[in-house]
C-alpha cells in the first residue's frame, strides 16, 4: 500500500517508464536481500528485502495499468488497462 500511495510522486519525478524502471532497481534489490539471506543467516534481510518487494509490488500496481492505456492503440485502451 505505500508504493501504491507514492506511486504519483515517482511518475511525476520519473516519469511512467522512468519510474518503471527505479522499480525493476527496487526489486532486484529485494531479491537479492532475499536471496543472500540464508547464506548469511540473517532474517533482518528477509525482511528489509520482503519489505522493498511490497513497496515494488504496490509502485507497480498503481503505474503499470496507467502505462499500458497510455501506449495501447486507442480503440483497445480499456482492455489492455483492465
């Protein structure tokens, strides 16, 4: 729910592909957290990379449809979007 709710501010900043693409940085980031977290033994990673990933998975959720209606043809625009 809070990338969701940041969502606006990364477009404006970003823009839409912009801010698309801070957000493949974020979840890469999380995933890698995820990942060394059992090498390492560390559950704090599991969490902070659990965390990244939701506020990536919100960001998302709110920009891709947009994204989507904005470079779909014009006559399938709801479509695509829903």
């Amino acid at each position: 729910m809070i990338g969701g709710l940041f969502g606006g501010f990364i477009t404006d900043r970003f823009g839409r592909k912009g801010g698309m693409l801070l957000n493949n940085i974020v979840s890469v980031l999380a995933c890698v957290l995820m990942f060394i977290s059992k090498p390492i033994y560390s559950y704090e990673a599991l969490i902070v990379g659990r965390f990244f990933l939701g506020l990536s998975c919100g960001y998302g959720s709110s920009v891709a449809p947009t994204y989507i209606n904005e470079v779909s043809p014009r006559n399938l625009r709801g479509a695509f979007g829903g």
